[in-house]
C-alpha cells in the first residue's frame, strides 16, 4: 500500500458551538462538507508531476473523516507528496541496478555515471497553503451545516 501524506483537521480547533454534543452523524456531514473544499482547493494548488506523470499528484488527492466527524483529513496517496509538499535536500542518487546512465544536464553537457548529486527540490507546500486559504470559507460551511443538522433535530 503506498504511503499516505496529508494534513488533518479538528473542528474542535475552530470556534464552534460544543461540537461534541452533536450525534456522530451529523459531525462527520459537517466535517465532510468542510474537508471538500479543502482538499478541492489543494487539488488546484497541487504542482505538475512532470511530462509523464502529469497531473498524477492532484488525482491522487483525497479527504475523509475521522473519530466520528471530530477530525477531518486530507491526504494523497501518491508516493512523492512528501517529496513536493516539504522539499528535499541535495543528496547522492544511484542509478538503478548500478547500470551506467547517461543524460544530458541543465548546462546541456552530457552525463555518464552510476551515481549523481541531486540538486534538491525546493517545498510547496499545498496543502497547507489551502488550509490556510480556506480557512474562513470552512468554518462558514461547518456553522451552516451545523445550522442545517440542528434544524433536522428540532423539527
């Protein structure tokens, strides 16, 4: 199973009403609604994969709630979200089965070896970004659909 990397969210983190009297039912609707929007927006700000992998990042994208609508997540289930959300630093690569590669380099030189030196990645850190980017529009959506579950209870 590849590696998960994401971010969670509590709703007991934001200014809500007493969000653990509610029935587990209508936390996780308030909680999957919120947790949409953010994983939709970090969908957007996700980067490129590259030629061949284009897009691959963004797909694999995902959100769910968790201890029974207390706690939201949104993660991906691509192997390099890591690499891409938090950067990487320079450090030597092999080629595979130790065979002899050969490329050409950014100076345009040709490149022959059996080990390299990445140059490293720098961070982009989407999901936080969208966190942050969405954090006014999630506590809208979780207080309206709180309104809307307490209006089902009432009537």
């Amino acid at each position: 199973m590849p590696s998960r990397y994401g971010k969670h969210y509590e709703l007991t983190k934001l200014e809500m009403p007493d969000i653990e009297a509610l029935a587990p039912k209508m936390r996780r609707k308030c909680m999957y609604e919120a947790v949409k929007v953010v994983a939709l927006v970090a969908r957007t700000l996700a980067p490129q994969s590259g030629r061949k992998g284009k897009g691959r990042l963004s797909k694999s994208i995902s959100y769910k709630t968790l201890d029974a609508g207390l706690r939201g997540s949104v993660y991906s289930k691509a192997p390099h979200a890591h690499l891409v959300h938090d950067g990487t630093a320079p450090h030597p690569t092999f080629s595979p089965g130790g065979k002899m590669l050969q490329f050409k380099g950014r100076s345009g030189d040709l490149i022959r070896g059996k080990q390299f030196e990445h140059p490293g990645a720098r961070a982009q850190p989407f999901f936080t970004q969208a966190r942050d980017d969405t954090r006014d529009e999630v506590e809208q959506i979780m207080k309206q659909t709180m309104e809307e579950c307490l209006a089902e209870v009432v009537a």
